[in-house]
C-alpha cells in the first residue's frame, strides 16, 4: 500500500500498521484495561445524524476560526502528543511543518523528541506547549517561563494524567522508555527492520524539554516512573490558578469531563478547556467528550472557549462537535497514523483530506461559515 492509496483515517492505519514494529504501533493505536473507552470515543458520533438543508447558496466556505486568541485557518489542529520521533525520524518537525501548511495549531508535549525552541523558530503558526504538574514546583515554573522565552503562544496543562493509564498492549510487549521489551516484542523489530535501520541512522533519540529528569540510556527515570514518580496527584485548583496568574496568558486545561470543573477553569481565568479522555489511554469506562460536548457548552460556552478531542477520524466528526458548540477540535491518531505511514507528506495529506472532507461537508449541510453551524442541524438517535 502507497500514501497515494490512503484516502482515509482507516487507510493511513493499515499502512502504519505495516510499517511500524507491533510494539511501537500498539503504543499509538492502544488504550486502556477493556479499551471500551477508545471504541466508545469514536462509536459517539455514530449515534448523532445531521440534517442538512439546501439551496442556500453555498459556493465558497470559510472555515477559519479563531480560539484562544488564535486565528486558524482551520477548525482542527494537532495536538500534542508524547515520543513523536518514535513513529516516524523527523517526529514533531514533520508535523510542525503540515500544519503550518495547513495555517493551524500544532502542540508540542513536554515528552516531544524535538525542542520547543527550535519549532517556534521554524514556525510562526500558533504553538502550544502541553505540559504535566511536576511534584517538583520549580520545575512547573521553569518550564512555563522556557515557553514563554520561546514565544510559545498557549500553554496547556494535562489534568487527566496525574498517573498512567494501565495500558495492557504495553505490558504484553513490554514497551516502555527506555526499551524492556518481552520476547515477543523484540521479534516484531526484527521482522520490521527499515524502523530499525532509521531510527539509528538519524540523531539519538531524546526528550529535550525533560533532558535533564528523563534519560534514553535508562540511567535517570523510565517514562513510567516519570508518571508513577514525578508527577503530583496532589494538584488542586489552587496549584493550577497559581499557574494562570504565572502565565499571564492563554492558558488551557486538557482533559476537563465535568460542567462544574468547567465552571471551576472559568472562575481561575482560564482561556479554553479540552474535553478529553486522554484518547481512551487513562480511565477505561469514562465518558466520551463528544457526549458531555452540549452539556459543557450550555454550561460555560459563552464565557470560555470549549474544545474537545478523542475520536475524531472524518469531516463529519469535526462537523458534529462544532455544531454542538465546540470552538475546535484536536486531532490525535488522525495525524500519528499518517506520520508513521510517511513522516511530513503523510500528514498534510491527512489533514489536506480532511480539509476537504470539511469543506464538502459544510457545502452539503447549506453552510457557508462555521457560525452558521448549530444544533439544529442534530439530531440524536434515542439510546436502546
């Protein structure tokens, strides 16, 4: 199978799945305990029709946007996501570069293998830097003040992630950072060799925003005891509109399921929140966002910008959320299939198509701009 074979979400999987050694892909493609939440993230929209209407004129669409005080050219962005340079050599400069493409939002992870400096120096797109609440304060603060430095225009914290999800694939492959792998996993390498062959004929893998507390060569903390060690379970509100105030800027939570800690996020000033699951790869059984999507919305939307992420995978998807009332949404494995599949054009093919999607979408749903969207064009099938 080619890049140019792939038209779709499922396409780009299968071809990462071919490319990818089976521990490396399951790490991407997994989620935890019963994965019902992973299904579920996806299976969502299913239970939601649209209703289009017609002849109204509809030749050109504008699906520019602004969230967070950033103006998008797209309603989609990529969000950012740990050890990208694991699933393809060039990782975040691959994506970085589509989206700015793209004229959208890309993140980039405390766990990113590329340094936020050098991206925001490649890119004049609006950034985001993902982070988790340390134990360590000092580090929390260094950390927003080195974004800050860099120009970074969004900061982000993870608040669904004060410990690792039980990922079950990992455990029976034995994936981890640095590498223990079982048998069996050590197996899928060898039958994959070109992953092999890049990955040691390219720059030594690294995590530059956590140099100094995680290392590659096993000898400081593993990416686990970076989750089971570093990170503070302790966090409350209090610690995070500290950070807030700190930042001085657009400041986002990741991860916000509830209208009352939505309620909460307004009242510390934050900017925007992220409904998310963590992609189904933290609490197995959680709700999905787009099913507490309208509820959100009806609870803080006009006084705060609500996104979601988790499950996105077709222009319809993204058509739905914002419908409902979503400001944007994030894409995930929407974009590290393709990058696994073919680094940099894997990506803006990806996106190019859903763009398209998008487009097609709004034209058939009598749309011209975004803020034409509503839940009128909804309806939800009862449950059984």
């Amino acid at each position: 199978m080619r890049l140019s074979q792939c038209h779709n979400f499922h396409d780009f999987r299968r071809l990462a799945r071919c490319r990818l050694p089976g521990p490396i892909f399951d790490y991407i493609d997994g989620g935890a305990d019963d994965e019902v939440t992973h299904r579920r993230n996806t299976a969502s929209f299913e239970q939601c029709d649209l209703v289009p209407n017609v002849l109204r004129g509809v030749q050109e669409v504008d699906l520019s946007v602004t969230v967070m005080g950033q103006k998008l050219a797209l309603p989609f962005y990529c969000s950012p996501t740990a050890l990208q340079r694991l699933f393809h050599h060039r990782g975040e400069r691959a994506v970085a570069a589509a989206a700015a493409r793209y004229g959208t939002m890309f993140g980039v992870s405390s766990l990113g293998t590329v340094s936020l400096e050098e991206l925001r120096k490649a890119h004049d797109t609006p950034q985001i830097y993902q982070f988790y609440f340390h134990r360590d304060r000092g580090l929390n603060r260094a950390m927003m003040q080195r974004a800050k430095d860099a120009g970074v225009e969004v900061m982000m914290l993870t608040v669904d992630s004060i410990t690792g999800g039980n990922r079950e694939r990992d455990l029976r492959t034995g994936f981890s950072i640095p590498f223990r792998l079982t048998l069996a996993g050590m197996l899928q390498f060898v039958i994959k060799p070109q992953w092999g062959i890049q990955y040691v004929t390219h720059e030594r893998f690294r995590l530059p925003q956590l140099d100094e507390h995680v290392d590659m060569s096993g000898g400081a903390v593993s990416i686990g005891r970076y989750f089971s060690e570093m990170l503070d379970p302790s966090m409350n509100w209090d610690d995070v509109a500290e950070m807030v105030r700190s930042w001085n800027g657009p400041f986002c939570l990741k991860g916000i399921m509830s209208p009352a800690d939505a309620r909460r996020a307004v009242e510390i000033g934050c900017a925007g929140i992220i409904l998310s699951n963590h992609g189904g790869r933290q609490l197995d059984g959680s709700r999905a966002a787009f099913d507490q999507l309208a509820e959100i919305v009806d609870a803080v939307g006009d006084r705060i910008d609500v996104m979601m992420d988790g499950g996105i995978q077709r222009g319809t998807h993204i058509l739905k959320a914002l419908s409902l009332g979503a400001k944007a949404v994030g894409l995930g494995r929407s974009y590290l299939y393709p990058l696994a599949a073919a680094g940099q054009p894997g990506v803006e093919r990806a996106l190019c198509l859903l763009r398209a999607e998008l487009e097609r979408d709004m034209k058939l749903m009598g749309c011209t701009s975004l803020g034409q969207l509503s839940r009128a064009n909804l309806r939800f099938k009862s449950a059984a």
